[in-house]
C-alpha cells in the first residue's frame, strides 16, 4: 500500500500558536502514527490577525518599521518585502492587541501609523502593496492612512479634521492632490477577512463598533461619520458614494478598503480564498488521502470565507476527506458543513490547558485521527 498522502492546512489558535506552529504540531501528529506518511504542510490565514506569518512562511524578508499604534504610542511594524511587493498587515500598526492595556478609544483611534509602514515600503521600491485587513483597533475609515499619505481632510472653515472616525463627523472637504505619487501609481490589494459593506446595519461601526470599545451612542456616532467620509470621498473623486459604501469587503478594519480603494482603483479580495491561492492549497488536496484544516473556534463564521470553508471547498472538489481539529467546536456549525471536527477544549479549565499544551493536544487528536484513515484504507 502506498503511503498514506496527507494535507495539513491550519489557521492560527489566536493566543496559543501560529498558522505555521500548527501545522508543524499537527504533522508531527500525522507521522507518529504513520512515519512514512507524505504529509504537505500549508498553513493557512485569511487576512485576520497572524496573516503576516502566513506570508513570511512563504517567502520575502522581514522588515520592521518605527511607527506609531492606534492611539499614537511608539510602535514597531513588521510586514513581508519580495522584490517590489510589500504585504503589510494592518494589526501590525493599528491592532487591538497592541492597545489592550489601555482604555479604548473608538472615536480616536486612528488609522496614522499604517501611514507610515506604507511609506517605508515605498521608499524601498514596493510598487505593489498588499493590505492584510483584520484585527483592527480603528474606526475611521482609513483616514489616518490616507492623511499619512499627503491626503488632506478639512472640516468647513478649511481646519483638519481631528484624528479617528469621530474627526470624520466634521468633514467637509477631501483634498487628495499631495498624495505620494508613489501612492497613487503602486497597484493596491485588500485583504479581508469580512464582506461588511461600510455602514449600515452591516457596516464596520455596527457590528464591529463594541469590540473596539464603542457603545451605542459612539456606533451611531461613527457610522454617520463614515457615511460622510464616502460621500465627500466620492464628490472629490467625482464618483458615486455607493459605489465607496456599498462594495462587500469595505467595512474591514474599520473601513480601511473604502476611499482609498476607490482613489488608487485597489481590489478587494476575500482573505481565505487570496491565501489558498497562495498556498498552493487546491494542487495540494488534489493528490491527498486526506485533509487536516482547523482554527481556534470552528463556529458559524467559519463557513463564511474563513479558512476551513475554504479548505472545506477544495476538498469536496477532489472529494478527498476533511478533518477539523479546532479549539473548541459549535457542533451545529459541524453539522452545518457535514465533517467531522474534533475539540481540544471543553470548558474554562481545558481552554487553560489549550493556552498551554496546544500544539502537543493537536499532535495528539492529530495521531488519532491519522490512526483512524489508515484503519479505514
């Protein structure tokens, strides 16, 4: 019998492992039970905090650059440069784990400091920027990011507008003509991990508003001031407004993908299925015996473009079986997609334990499941 083909495609455990720590743990799992097992390690993002690694797993150097967080302290960026493509991850420089132990500030928080990772990767020759788009602590629109790049946003007696998505409820004119001609020229992705359009019920204030601090005054607040932001947007650019709320994918990070993607004529692409491209992932499923995908809670939203929907669907392709090894499990959401997942945590006490023996717990299910396939050859 042949050896026993295995694809190991995992996303982060958000405070336990990264992608690649994972999959490593997971096909250590693989060939402890089956040491001549062929075992293809992908791991896997989809645009959300711990992209980055992703990325660099891949490929391109590491560059960190001097900038500022959310709420304008000192901060250091890493982001991903290959040739002349520069993939920089938005957490990095306005993330919600970099403010946590300081108060919130929804209305204030500001998208500046991406200006400046965005700077220095074009001031080393990036002609291509990548936006990895999730994990924000931001509201406002990514005007921060555009002020940062020479754009100018005044309110009506010609005054800037203060930084954050509250500053945007005073906005009356968008100047963009000293934007960095780089800027302007370089070819723009965004990658998200949500289709949120800007506003609305929807939008990037509505629904993730609170988890950056905002109550419902501050939501209402910002999705007005959003609405704003695009309209004046769209009368400089001399475009239709829908055209800047409407698109999915513009609500990301607190609206990031919005203005700027209609000033530079950027694509907005869904997060998992940019980084299975990249991962090679439907070559790989094609000539598997089997498929380990897994993420930190395998719930509802992981059958909306997360990585296990994605991996989910390359596998039914070349209907090759799927494993998830997640977490914790929603067995609905299981039962929902029809495959088998497996929990390695089970109330307060087991979620410690995970935090701590995760990648010995996936290696273990891991083995198990492994155990299993070959049984059933």
């Amino acid at each position: 019998m042949s050896p026993l083909r295995v694809v190991v495609a995992l996303d982060s455990l958000k405070g336990s492992l990264s992608a690649a720590a994972a999959c490593e743990a997971v096909a250590r799992g693989v060939r402890s039970a089956a040491p001549d097992a062929a075992v293809a390690q992908l791991p896997m993002a989809d645009g959300g905090e711990g992209s980055l690694d992703a990325v660099l797993a891949r490929g391109g150097i590491e560059v960190v650059t001097d900038t500022v967080d959310a709420i304008g302290r000192p901060a250091r960026a890493r982001w991903a440069l290959d040739g002349d493509r520069a993939v920089i991850e938005l957490a990095q420089a306005a993330g919600l784990p970099q403010v946590e132990d300081a108060p919130l500030q929804p209305l204030a928080a500001s998208t500046a400091g991406l200006g400046l990772v965005v700077l220095d990767a074009l001031e080393r020759g990036a002609t291509e920027v990548t936006l990895l788009l999730g994990g924000s602590a931001t509201s406002d629109g990514g005007a921060g990011l555009l002020t940062g790049l020479g754009a100018r946003l005044a309110d009506a007696s010609g005054s800037p507008v203060a930084p954050g998505g509250g500053g945007l409820a005073s906005l009356a004119r968008l100047d963009a003509t000293g934007i960095d001609p780089r800027a302007l020229a370089a070819r723009w992705r965004f990658v998200t991990d949500v289709d949120a359009p800007l506003t609305g019920p929807r939008g990037a204030a509505a629904v993730f508003g609170p988890q950056k601090g905002s109550d419902a005054a501050a939501v209402a607040l910002l999705d007005a001031a959003l609405d704003r932001f695009a309209r004046v947007g769209a009368e400089a650019l001399g475009i239709d407004a829908a055209s800047i709320i409407d698109v999915p994918g513009a609500g990301a990070a607190g609206g990031v993908a919005s203005v700027l993607r209609a000033l530079t004529g950027g694509e907005i692409v869904a997060g998992g299925a940019w980084f299975a491209d990249l991962a090679g992932l439907d070559a790989a499923v094609a000539g598997a015996d089997l498929v380990l995908s897994g993420e930190g809670r395998f719930d509802a939203q992981s059958a909306g473009g997360k990585v296990v929907s994605v991996v989910h669907a390359a596998a039914q392709r070349h209907d090759v079986p799927l494993v998830v090894i997640a977490g914790s499990v929603d067995p609905e959401a299981a039962r929902e997609m029809a495959v088998p997942a497996f929990s390695l945590a089970a109330g307060p006490a087991a979620l410690a334990e995970l935090q701590r023996d995760a990648a010995d717990l996936l290696a273990a299910t891991a083995a198990s499941v492994t155990r299993l396939a070959l049984r059933r050859r």
